[in-house]
C-alpha cells in the first residue's frame, strides 16, 4: 500500500500513537473536485502537503487526537479581469481536534477555536486536504497586474454612439417645467 492510498483511510489514533507525520505529493488532478476548478491544469500539477498527529492531554481518557495539516500548490485559474489564466497560489495550515461524534461537534464547535473533526475508523485525510483547498480559493481570481489591457467585449464606440443617442428620460419634464412657470 502507497501512502497516499493510505492517507485516504487513515486509523487516526494509531497515526496519533506513532507520532510519524505524513509528508507527501498528491497529483492535482486527483483531486476531482479542485481540478473541476482549474484551468488549462497540467499533468504534473502537485500539492505538496504534510499532516502529523499527536495525544493532547483532555476529554478522553487516552487523550485527544489532533491534526496539524499542511498544504501548498498553485492553480490555474481565469482571471476575472483579463479572462487569462492566472497560476493562483493556495496554502493551508490548520490544526484539528476529533470528537467522538457529530453531537459533540456540533456542542463543542461555537466555543472551540480549533476545527472539530468526527472520529472515523477509517478516516480520508485526502478529503479533508482537498476540503481545505477548495476553500482558500480566491473568490475572484486576478493577476496583480495583467500581462495584457482587458478588451472591452461589447465595444467602446458603439457604447459610447447609444449613450449619446438615447434621449434623456426626464427631458420631457423639464419642457413641462418651463410651461407651467
């Protein structure tokens, strides 16, 4: 078994016990849902990541798994000013505790700072990773500045000849202003 297979079903107190981080490359393109988001993704598109787990002392009596995942890669996206790709930059760098079920996070997540996540027996690290990458993308990706002007799609003239060539709505009223004084 690879690593990367693994990492998608993970015994996560064993991984806490061992105390070994994972530190991987995961191809892009297998990560389906980030890819749909990319344009024009090369081949050899990577996401570098590592994750590492340990025992705090808490609520259980082993103590409380937690997971520190870090990732790093860049996406090709379309710029929303000139419509060309943009290689966008993504990071993450967030920690985790687990709970033993959905009610406990969902009891826990308002006062807890870090991310609750539920224990699973076979927890998928990759979905997380990709979870947390999907949400550092931009909103509105764009160049810091774009290699080319963005070409006015509906044309400057002819935008320029129909606002000059409309009539202004409130005209009329002026002409009956001036009747009535």
């Amino acid at each position: 078994m690879s690593r990367s297979h693994q990492a998608s079903r993970l015994n996560m107190q064993a991984f806490a016990q061992e105390g070994v981080p994972l530190i991987e490359t995961t191809l892009l393109q297998n990560m389906e849902r980030l890819a749909q988001e990319a344009q024009g993704l090369q081949p050899d598109s990577v996401v570098n990541w590592k994750a590492s787990a340990e025992l705090r002392p808490g609520s259980a009596t082993e103590g409380d798994i937690w997971l520190h995942l870090e990732a790093s890669t860049a996406v090709p996206l379309v710029c929303q000013r000139c419509m060309g790709i943009v290689s966008t930059p993504l990071e993450v760098n967030q920690w985790y505790r687990f709970v033993a079920s959905e009610d406990i996070a969902m009891a826990e997540d308002d006062e807890s700072e870090e991310d609750l996540l539920v224990m699973e027996p076979q927890f998928d690290l990759l979905a997380v990773l990709e979870d947390e990458l999907l949400m550092a993308l931009p909103l509105v990706p764009m160049h810091d500045e774009c290699p080319a002007a963005p070409a006015m799609q509906a044309g400057e003239e002819a935008l320029k000849d129909a606002v000059q060539d409309k009539p202004h709505p409130f005209a009329s009223l002026a002409g009956l202003k001036k009747k009535g004084d």
